[in-house]
C-alpha cells in the first residue's frame, strides 16, 4: 500500500501518491471564524483518545481537519467507508485518516499550504501533524501523532518546509501508545486493522 508520508532521514523514505481531489461542488471555501481551543474525541477500535486543535497557531490545517470531520471521512459518516491507521512505526508515528479497511484511498479535497514554517509548532510526543509527500503544500487527510519528539521533522531540519504540526493528545495517550505497539507487516501496516469508528467535536 502506497502511502503519503515523511521524507525521513536514516528511516526508510516513506513515498507518497498523489491524492484524487474531490469536486469543486464538494470543496467549500474554509470557515475562517472557527474559534480556538476545539478539541475532538476520536474513537478508535482499540480505545479513544481527545485532540485540542491549535487554531491560532495552524489555522487553515486545523479548518482543513474539521472540514474532514464535520463531513464523516475519517468515520465513514460519509457513507464510503471508515478510514484506518494504516501506517505504524515504533518509537516513532501513527499515521491515518487515507485508507478504508479494504486499502481503499478515499477521495480528498485539493492539497493545503504547509504552516510549519510560520506556526512555531514542534512535533513533539503526543503531537498530531499532517502527512503529506515531498511537495511541501500536498497535505490533504492523512495526519500522523508523534509517539516520541520528532524535531527532526520540524522546519529546516531533515527537510526545509518540515510537517505541519496543529494539535495535541489531551487524553488517551495511553491509547495512542497502544496502537504504536501493534504488530505490522513489512510494509509497517498493522496485521488487524485499527479503525477510526468516530470523530466528532467536544461540546462544552
């Protein structure tokens, strides 16, 4: 399974295929009002974990995440499948929200600008951060959660543009660091298939 991801230094290059947009009908412009401090609880088939977004300092990635949200995508609301965490490396990321569990990739909205250079954000542990290929501005669905600080992956370290950081674990780390120790194949995709089976805002 082919997969958008990280140019990675000593790991293995993680090669990516280009994403298939979705129709202008379907891509709305970005809802520049939403406010800050939104968290998400995502349920997952092997526990829950809740993401506060970092609207202020990554605003059009956290929009781009809602949007994906708000329309069923990573959960199937859609009605074209639940996405998975397809991708999972020890000691290092968990990457998701591309695949069905059949290895379909699931039609995205047009590619965002990158906003590590500008956001002042680190890929630290228990921080979530866009996958993309090795076009700076390819970033669509796919997002990935750092299970160790990863600073290689910021701006001007194993790449000049490094990986947009927009959120953070707040619960269910422990989730999280579950799902990075399952077992994978050789492709480091997980030999059972780990399900996003809801994403939804936290209302206060």
């Amino acid at each position: 399974m082919q997969s958008r991801f990280l140019y990675a230094l000593s790991l293995s290059i993680f090669t990516g295929c280009s994403s298939t947009d979705k129709s202008e009908e379907d891509s709305a412009t970005l809802d520049s009002s939403t406010p800050p401090n939104i968290e998400v609880l995502m349920e997952t088939s092997m526990g829950d974990f809740i993401i506060e977004l970092d609207v202020e300092n990554a605003p059009i990635t956290t929009e781009n995440f809602l949007r994906y949200v708000d329309d069923g995508f990573f959960d199937g609301g859609d009605e074209l499948g639940s996405t998975t965490f397809h991708r999972v490396v020890a000691d290092f990321v968990i990457q998701g929200g591309g695949y069905t569990e059949n290895g379909t990739e699931k039609t995205t909205y047009d590619a965002i600008e990158n906003e590590a250079t500008i956001s002042g954000l680190s890929n630290l542990r228990g921080t979530l951060a866009m996958a993309r290929t090795n076009e700076p501005d390819s970033a669509t669905s796919q997002f990935f959660v750092n299970l160790v600080d990863n600073t290689f992956l910021n701006p001007g370290e194993s790449t000049a543009d490094g990986y947009a950081v927009f959120g953070v674990i707040t619960s269910g780390m422990d989730v999280v660091d579950e799902i990075g120790g399952v077992n994978v194949d050789t492709n480091d995709q997980p030999i059972t298939n780990i399900t996003i089976n809801s994403v939804s805002r936290v209302l206060e």
